[in-house]
C-alpha cells in the first residue's frame, strides 16, 4: 500500500515540476509606426486637423484611427509610435491653406485626402494629385483587382491624362511637394494654381470641382469634356511668375528658401485653352454663398489696409516691425515691398469676385440676389475709394480676359465720378428708414458714407452736406459711451462692422498686435459721420456749425468744448479728433491728405503720399506707370 503511495506520490511531484516549468508563449510585438509628411494646397495652416485611418489590404478600413495636426504653416504633421497592423492608410486633412493664385489665405476650410502603403517609418506628402486620385486607387484594388503599386501609377496617368498635363511623373504623387524644385514639382504646382484660377472662387467652389473630377476618374478613369474645357479655361489666363513669386515670398515669410523651376511656365502654357471661356452657372444658393465670401474677402482688404492707416499716420509707438511694415512706419516704402503687394492683390481679387457677382445677377431672380447686387456695388465703391487714395491712377479692369487681357491705369478724377455717379444712382431708391443689411450691418448707410467721402475728396461739400443730414435725421445713429465703441452690441455705433463669428478677417497677428482696438472692428462709425459734417460745414465757412459738430464728438470724449475758431484751427482740432479718437480704422491718414496737412504732419515729401505701384504688378502689366518719385 505504502508502496503504491509513494509511486503516486512521484508522479504528482514530477507533473507539477514538468508543468512548472513549461513557458506560455509571449505575444508578438505590434510594430510602432513613425510617419511624416506635408500637406500643401498651397501650403496648409498649422493646426489643420490630420486623420489617418488604417485600411486592410483590400483598401477598407479596419476601424482604427489616429488625430494629429499640423504643426506650422508649412503644413507639416507627424505621427509617433502608432501601432498598425497594416501597411495601407488613408490620410484625410482638413484645413485652411496659402493661396498662391491670390496670394492670401483660404477664407474657408478645404479637405484633401491621400491613399498610402506605409512602413515602420514613411513619408507620406498630401496634396492635390493625392487627393483627386485617391478613389480611383480604391475602385481598383477592389473591383479590378490590381495590386496597390499598380493602381496608384495608373490612376496617376490617367489623372495627369484627363488634365491633358503632358509632363510625366518621375515620383509618387504622395512623394512630391511644392518646394522641391523639380518637374514634378512644377506639375502639382501647374494643377493647384489652375484649379484656384477659376473666376467664381470660393473655398466651396473649388471643392465641388475636386468632387467632380473626382469622381469621374474614380468611374472610368477619365474626366468628360466639360471637365477639361472648364479645367483649360481656368488655365486661360493665369500668370506663372506671379504664382512663383508669391509661394517663394510666402514660404520666404516663413523661413525656407524654395526654388520654382521655370517648367512651371511651360507646363501651363502647354494646356490648350478653348475658344470660349466656360463661366460656370450658379444658383440662386451658390450664388448668396459666394456673395458671403466675399464679405469675407472685402473684408481682409479692410483689414490690410487698416494696418496701413495704423503705420503710416501712426497715433502709437511701434516697435519689433518685420521689414514691410517698417517701411511704412519710416514712410520709406520701396516697389519690392512685400505688404504693398499684399494690399494691392487683395483689392483686386475682392474686385474680381464683386465683378463676377455682378456679371451673374444683370438679372436678378429674387429680393435676396437683387439685395446682394446692390451690397455689391457698395463694396466695389469703398475699395476703389482706397484704390485712389493710395495709389492715385489705378486699373478699373473689366475682368474680361478675352476682350482685355490687361487694363490701363485710368485718371482717378474719372473712377472717383464713376463711383459717386453708382452710389447715387443706387441710393436714390434706398430709404434709410428701411435700410439694406446684410452681415456687415446697415448697407445703405454705409454706401451714404462712402458718397459723403467721395464728394469731400472732390470738393462737393454741400452735396456731402445733404447727405449727412440724411444720415443725421434717421435718428438711429448716435455717439456711443467711450466703453461701447468696439463692442458688438446695440450700445455701439457701428454704421457696419465686423463680428469675430463672421470669418477669418481681423485676426491676423500682425492686425492684433498693429491695429486692434476691441471685439468688433468698425468699417464706419457714428464718429466718422459727425466729423464729416464738422468738416463738411467748414469747408462751407460754416464755421459756428463746424465748431458745434466737433463739440460733439469732444464732449464724449470729456474734452472741454471750443469756441468759433478760424479754419485753420478747426483743422487742428479736427485732425486731433480723427487720430485719436479714429486712428488705425482707415480714416486718419486719409484725412490728412484730405485736409492738405499729410505732409507737415508725418514729414514726408510730396510723392511720399501715395504709394507705389508693386514692381510685381509693373512686370506684369507693361500699360502701368509707376507713380511719380519712386
């Protein structure tokens, strides 16, 4: 028995040794991924949002994902130490973005995705090309069965085919950027600025025909022939030394030198252009969306050239300037000024898409887009007010590039009466007791201001003088608590501004640190108009009257009040009341020459009043003059 015992004793004793000492296989490792890349339209802002979603050998997703974003202007993004088990991923950015046609940035978010085959670590670069081909890619891998590496080069060729772009590909789409200096660089370059130059531009615009293109080569693998018409009238007329200038200046700004090959010319002269320019149709819809934009884009002009006002009739101390900008703050502008450029472009791409508007709704099918016209001519007539003020004889170009491929500068006596003839005939059927809104605020009233400054420009004091009564007896403007003048409420006295809510305007860096003055920048005040009546009165030898408007405008800011002066020391008194009380809104440095006192005061030289015209522009355009003295 005993015996038995100790034999099963054993057993048990060498089982539990033999299972102690079997090992449980260890989990293989998930390898962790490192991945990089760029993402450029243009350029992406930093802080666009990247997604990347893995995909399993068919192209489908597996349901994991990653977030990053990007990390600078540049559009760079990184992900660290993800872990994934398979080697394909869709990349999906979303973002604002440089726009190198219009040299500005995006007023609206874009989205551009990539399909990639990714290692443990990769680089994988997002752009147009990507984008536009990324479907066809998926459609086949999935239904016609190829291998990834095969699909990608043939979706590539036929996108590159469908484009009628002869230039072939030596890299992978998603190995290319803009800043390589190479052909194939040149081509994304080429297809980017086309697909920007269409001439109803708006972020939502050029996405519907990314959609478009992208879905026909997704189908069969080419685009029919009103994609490639209206592909090739964008090319129409389109400037690639402007283009190039603008990227290398823009990644210049943000510190990395970038070489553009002259391929870039050859590619986009090589599209051939139709006959007939193709201007797509819009509806009633697309064309209030476009007309938001470009409230958007009127707006950022305001912007650039409030931080103009601001340098140049400075009524603060400036310090820490980039290069630009401190050249208008020494009144020492040069032509190659990078800022003068800026302001220039942005004006006239506000006055191409006002254009376009106005060609789209000769007649209006509804309140809202005959409401939308009207707002229109009243945004074209503030920025050519500024046109001639900065710059004197300036194009007023039809934006017809067929009939008139480059505009001829025109006497600004002649644009100043083409514009107050508009804004009368306009006005003349608009009440201010039922004022045209829109999202900038009271509309009519802003179009009365803009008469009242025109007529004071050219010397019409009293037809300024009965437009500002008629802004005076609407009774619903008035001179708001210092406390209340920038804030958007019904305590300001905002004739039409803009809200923080609205879009991407008055907020860059350099207008933040430059030119803000509170929540809601004005684009006119209350303020404004009652100094215009002060000077308006005084031009007239009205002085009592003059003297009694100014007092008001002192009163509330708890200035003791002057008596009848002469002309000369209303001036003074006038000119104190526009710099400090609406300085760095635009309106001082333009008072200044108004009242003949620009140069004692900022103690530049005559031609110094003006600026020059852009040497970007002068090399374009051989019919421009530069101003006098530069």
């Amino acid at each position: 028995m005993n015996k038995y015992l100790l034999i099963i004793l054993s057993l048990l004793i060498l089982g539990c040794s033999k299972s102690k000492t079997e090992l449980i296989p260890e989990p293989t490792p998930q390898k962790k991924h490192q991945v990089t890349g760029f993402v450029e339209k243009g350029p992406f802002l930093q802080g666009s949002k990247v997604t990347l979603i893995e995909l399993d050998n068919n192209l489908a997703p597996t349901g994991k994902t990653y977030e990053t974003t990007t990390t600078n202007d540049m559009g760079a993004f990184e992900f660290k130490d993800i872990v994934l088990s398979s080697a394909y991923a869709k990349f999906s950015i979303d973002g604002f973005y440089f726009d190198e046609v219009r040299n500005t940035l995006s007023t609206s978010r874009i989205i551009l995705t990539s399909i990639a085959k990714i290692g443990e670590i990769a680089k994988v670069n997002v752009n147009l090309l990507t984008h536009l081909e990324s479907n066809r890619i998926v459609k086949l891998v999935k239904t016609d069965k190829l291998d990834f590496a095969a699909a990608k080069k043939q979706a590539s060729t036929e996108l590159l085919a469908g484009l009628d772009i002869k230039q072939n590909l030596t890299k992978e789409t998603d190995e290319l950027s803009l800043t390589d200096g190479t052909k194939d660089a040149a081509v994304l370059m080429a297809i980017s600025a086309v697909m920007l130059n269409n001439p109803v531009h708006t972020d939502a615009s050029l996405s519907e025909f990314l959609s478009k293109i992208s879905t026909q080569l997704e189908n069969t693998g080419t685009l029919d022939e009103s994609i490639k018409t209206t592909f090739k009238s964008y090319a129409s007329r389109i400037d690639p030394e402007r283009i190039k200038a603008n990227l290398i200046a823009r990644y210049k700004t943000l510190g990395k030198e970038v070489n553009v090959l002259d391929d870039l010319k050859s590619i986009i002269g090589a599209i051939e252009v139709p006959d007939i320019i193709i201007v797509p149709e819009l509806s009633d819809t697309e064309i209030i969306t476009f007309g938001t934009a470009i409230l958007n884009r009127y707006a950022q002009f305001i912007e650039k050239y409030d931080i103009y006002d601001a340098l140049y009739a400075p009524n603060k101390v400036h310090t820490s300037l980039s290069s630009s900008f401190t050249q208008f703050y020494n009144h020492s502008v040069s032509l190659q000024n990078l800022e003068v450029y800026n302001l220039w472009a942005q004006a006239y791409q506000t006055l191409a898409s006002v254009n376009e508007v106005m060609k789209k709704t000769k007649n209006p099918s509804s309140a809202k887009i005959n409401e939308l016209r009207k707002s229109m001519v009243i945004l074209r007539a503030h920025v050519y007010y500024l046109l001639t003020d900065t710059w004197g004889n300036v194009p007023v170009p039809k934006f017809d590039f067929i009939l008139e491929p480059l505009a001829k500068p025109q006497a600004k006596e002649e644009t100043r009466t083409q514009n107050i003839a508009e804004l009368n005939t306009l006005l003349a059927s608009e009440n201010l007791s039922t004022p045209l809104n829109n999202t900038l605020g009271n509309m009519t009233a802003l179009g009365y201001g803009l008469l009242v400054k025109y007529e004071m420009l050219t010397g019409q004091y009293a037809s300024a003088k009965q437009h500002l009564a008629k802004l005076e007896n609407a009774g619903f403007f008035k001179l708001a608590l210092p406390e209340n003048k920038f804030v958007n409420s019904a305590d300001n006295e905002t004739l039409a501004g803009y809200g923080t809510n609205l879009g991407p305007a008055f907020a860059s860096p350099a207008f933040v640190a430059i030119a803000k003055k509170g929540t809601y920048p004005s684009i006119m005040r209350a303020t404004e108009i009652v100094l215009l009546q002060a000077e308006a009165e005084m031009q007239l030898g009205n002085l009592t009257a003059a003297a009694s408007y100014l007092n008001k405008v002192r009163a509330r800011n708890s200035k003791p009040a002057i008596a009848q002066s002469t002309k000369e020391e209303l001036i003074k008194f006038l000119l104190e009341e526009y710099k400090e009380d609406l300085g760095m809104e635009g309106v001082y440095l333009s008072a200044l020459k108004r009242l003949g006192k620009a140069e004692t005061i900022l103690g530049i030289p005559a031609f110094r009043k003006i600026l020059p015209i852009p040497q970007t522009e002068m090399n374009l355009n051989p019919f421009i003059v530069q101003n006098p003295g530069y």
